[in-house]
C-alpha cells in the first residue's frame, strides 16, 4: 500500500483576529482556494487510513481484521486506488506551489533553515515518541518479550537503526525536505524570476504539453517499479510513487511563477474532469478486469515488464493529472474565501496529520466490537478519527508551546 500522508507550508491565510472578520478573501500573498484544497487533502488522508483499517488492501499500524464480502472489497479497492493515484501528488503540487513563494520571499539560506525546523522536527517527533508510542501502547504492533519493557524496546530501535524507517504518514514530510533542499540549490545557481498571475503566459502549458507530462510521468513511473516495485518501501519511502511526486512539485513551483493555474479556465478544468471520470473509470475497469485483479492475482501490476504494471503506471499518471487539474479550478472559483470554520480547518490541518494516527487506531480500536459491515465501520471511523484528530490538534496540539512552534 502506498502510504497516504501530506502538508507543506503552515497554515496562516490571515494575520486579523478571527473576531474581527467573518470572511477573508484571498490575496496574492496568499491564495487561499491552495489552502482549502490543502485541508481537504489531509482530511482525505484519514479517510485512506480508516479504509485501510478494514479493507484487504494496504498496510497500516492496525487493521480490524473483519471479514470484507466481493462486494466491499470492490469498493474499497475502487476508493484507495483512485484516491492513491491523485492525493499525494497533489499535495506535492501544493507544496511546490508554497516553496516557489516562500524561497522567493526568503532566499535560499533562510528557506531551508525554515523548512529544517517545520518539517524535519516533527518527522523527528513522530520517529522517536509518536510512532514507538503509537505502536506500543495503541495499535499494540510491537511484539515485546514478556522480560523486556518498553523503554528497552525503544532503545534497541534507535540502537539497531529501526528508526530510520519508522518515520510513518510523515514520510512525506521527509521527501518534501529533500524535494526542498534540492529546489533552493538549483534556484540558488539560477535564481528564481518573479511569478506572473495575470495575461498571457510563456509558461502555459498546451493540450499536447499536458498529455506530453502524463506520459513523462507514466514513462518514469513504469521504469522505477522495474527496480522498485510499488508498495516496497526503502526507509519507508514509496520510491515507486515518487516520479509522480517530484514532477507534481515541480509543476507546482512552474505554476506559481508563472501564475499559469490563474488564467487555467473552468471549462478546461470540467473537461480534464469529464475525462479523468469517464476515460479512468473504463480503464480502471478494463485493468482489473482483464488483469486479473479479480480472481486475485495482482503482483503482476506491482512492477515489472508486463502490461498490467505499464497500465497501472498510465492510469494513474492520467488520474492523477486530470483530477488535479479539476481540483484546482473547482477550489479557485468556489472555494476562494475562508470563513471561521474553514479558516480554523486550515489552521489545524497539519496538526491533524502529524498526530492522527494514535486517534484513529484508538477509534478504531473501540468500534472493533460493533457488528456493523466494513464499509458503515468504514464511515465512522473516518467522521469520528477526523473529528477527534481536529479537536485534539485545536485543544491540545497547537496550544502546547514547544509544538506550537512548528504547528
């Protein structure tokens, strides 16, 4: 399973007192529809880790271990793989599109000092307290020696280098660190020009461009899975996903300087939709259907050279590619403004992602004796998980000064 997780840049899309205002607009400092689609994203992030909880598919700390009917299993496996070929990358898009703005805004040195604290101090937290903890006493992963205790468990996983990899959902913070150092020392041997957000763009990608990207990115996909194949982590890295994830950041930081995404129509984003929709979901059933999916053979679309893995590969770069598009015209035309509630989201979505999942294992953990079908217990841990996870990151997480100050 490839591990669902993201954010970027923190959350402040206004300095005014939220008494002080209902609505805030965006401004071109700060465009706030990038910030709701952010929140949304890590929302859907806990939504992958509940249905990972009870579906045949995937890896994670804890799984329910209820019995999944054809049916159920069909539709989970429907919901993680479109889901999968689309969210990560675009929260990397939405990151390229911070960095841009904030190495332009701070110089080189500045950037990654900054990016050093906010992302490389809560991967630490969560390699050396919130994973050992989250494995021990929640999800009860560890299997410890009846003689031995935890704290002895914890030394010997930083000893024996266990702790390298056990960096969890905030692998993705991990990636966005080493996507950023390698960004500012590229932009530091040729600096940055200044973004343009309105009129004509040299930078505007064409149809034939945009198809070119998908198959670029399907191209690099298939060739990385012939060595590594998907769901083999390296530090628990995905490498099989990241040519998705280094290309969607670039195209984040190409859109920010060139403000392309602003002059992207609404009716070109419906019809990358219409096409992500109808073009991915006759594909998708093809794949699973001639691939043998169904009767259970599915190594063949991990990697290799078979056409199973090379459809896969172009499937999801096209998902991935057509459903962003939408995502970002959708967000930019309705979603443009924050109000207290979304202002609020916004401001305790990467909280959410750092400490969700000990909160949703315990949820999880609870609901493992109501006799509900998967897909209801599904629901409900993804409604209460997030829930939870939001209260705890409003009342406790971000009021907390040390971790406020990555938060």
């Amino acid at each position: 399973m490839n591990q669902p997780y993201a954010v970027s840049e923190p959350t402040c899309s206004s300095d005014r007192p939220v008494a002080a205002i209902d609505t805030v607009r965006s401004t071109a400092s700060r465009r706030l529809f990038i910030d709701n689609l952010r929140w949304t994203m890590i929302l859907l992030v806990v939504g992958m880790h509940a249905a990972v909880t009870y579906s045949p598919f995937g890896n994670w700390y804890y799984r329910d271990g209820a019995a999944t009917d054809r049916l159920s299993a069909l539709a989970f496996g429907t919901f993680q793989a479109f889901l999968q070929a689309f969210f990560m990358s675009l929260l990397f898009a939405v990151s390229g599109y911070f960095a841009c703005a904030s190495l332009l805004r701070k110089g080189p040195a500045s950037f990654l000092r900054d990016r050093a604290i906010r992302l490389g101090v809560p991967v630490l937290l969560y390699m050396l307290a919130i994973g050992p903890a989250t494995e021990c006493f929640v999800a009860r992963s560890w299997r410890m020696p009846p003689s031995s205790s935890f704290g002895r468990e914890w030394f010997r996983h930083i000893v024996d280098g266990r702790v390298l990899g056990e960096s969890g959902p905030l692998w993705f913070c991990v990636a966005l660190l080493i996507f950023s150092a390698v960004y500012a020392v590229l932009q530091g041997v040729t600096p940055p020009a200044g973004h343009r957000t309105t009129g004509e763009g040299e930078g505007d990608p064409t149809l034939a461009a945009m198809l070119a990207f998908v198959l670029a990115m399907a191209a690099g996909t298939f060739a990385i899975r012939l060595i590594v194949p998907s769901g083999k982590a390296v530090f628990n890295l995905q490498l099989g996903d990241f040519p998705q994830y280094v290309l969607m950041f670039a195209a984040g930081v190409h859109a920010r300087r060139t403000g392309w995404l602003d002059r992207l129509s609404a009716s070109s984003g419906r019809r990358w939709a219409t096409g992500g929709v109808l073009l991915g979901g006759l594909a998708w059933v093809l794949i699973i259907g001639l691939g043998g999916a169904l009767q259970g053979k599915t190594q063949a679309y991990g990697g290799g050279w078979t056409w199973q893995a090379a459809a896969k590969a172009l499937w999801e770069s096209w998902v991935c590619v057509s459903f962003s598009l939408r995502l970002f015209t959708l967000y930019r035309a309705r979603f443009d403004t924050q109000g207290r509630l979304t202002r609020w989201l916004s401001a305790n979505a990467f909280a959410v992602y750092v400490f969700h999942p000990p909160i949703l294992i315990a949820v999880t953990r609870l609901l493992h004796v109501w006799s509900m079908p998967s897909l209801v217990k599904f629901a409900t841990a993804w409604v209460l998980g997030g829930a939870a996870s939001l209260i705890f990151a409003a009342l406790v997480a971000r009021r907390t000064p040390v971790l406020r100050a990555f938060l």
